[in-house]
C-alpha cells in the first residue's frame, strides 16, 4: 500500500508544481476567456457549462465548434508564458495578471497582458518592439520555470 501513498503523492505534488506556472485565476486557464475565440480577435469569456481540461487545466469556450477546435490542437491556442502578461515577464522577469481583453496572437501564438489603473502593457509591448521583447520574454520564462523546479 505504501508504494501506492508514494506514487499518488508524486503525482499530485508534479500536478501542483505545474499548475503553478499558469495563471489560474478564476480557475481556468485566460480567466475563463476562450482561447480559440482569441484566434478570431475577439476575446469572449467562455461559457462554464462547455470546459475541457488539458494537462491538469481547465479552459472554458464560448461555443462546441471552438471546444472541438481546441481538442484537435490544444498546443495552438494555449497562452504564452502560463498566460502571465508577457510585457511583465520580458521586461521585469515577473508574473504579473492580465486582462483577458488585452491580447495579441503573433505568428500564430497567443500573448495575455496587463492592462488596468492606466497601465496598458500591450500597447507598451507594441511600442517597444515585440520581436526584441518576444526574445527576452522566452529567455526569462525558461529562467523561472527552471528556479521553480
């Protein structure tokens, strides 16, 4: 029975250390925004009663069409960076929330920033150059996930 206990806590505390680098907040993956719709510019909070967890997270969709396109390539349309602010991790090496409303899909991958009390980080993101930004976000991203682990 012990070898049981064991596997089951190393399984729920690699679950736990995973769900820790995406941003959970109101339990899904986006805040519950749906990630397909994002692929369409349009940022549409999605739908409780159509979910589907993919790797230990929920993500929530505004219609079955867009919950079968996610299915059929989860790893096209999950967010960047855990769904952090991607300016936040590029510039300040943080993970900082977003709002679900400021996003921006760059060759074909899903970025979620900050934007609230007059700080829109998109447009900063925008401002300062995403290719030089994409680079130092990725760089600083693969540093956390390491420190975590």
């Amino acid at each position: 029975m012990k070898p049981v206990i064991t596997l089951f806590a190393i399984l729920l505390f690699t679950i736990v250390q995973a769900q820790e680098n995406i941003n959970l907040k109101n339990g899904y993956a986006a805040e519950g925004y749906d990630v397909v719709a994002y692929f369409n510019n349009e940022a549409i909070k999605g739908d409780k009663n159509i979910t589907y967890t993919y790797k230990n997270v929920m993500y929530s969709f505004s219609s079955n069409e867009n919950l079968e396109a996610f299915k059929k390539n989860p790893e096209m349309y999950i967010p960047q960076y855990g769904g952090y602010c991607a300016y936040a991790i590029a510039v300040n090496n943080e993970k900082v929330s977003i709002n679900p409303k400021s996003f921006q899909i760059l060759d074909d991958k899903l970025y979620l920033f900050y934007d609230s009390w007059g700080v829109n980080t998109l447009e900063k993101w925008i401002d300062e150059g995403p290719e030089e930004l994409l680079k130092q976000a990725n760089s600083n991203w693969n540093n956390l996930l390491k420190k975590e682990n």
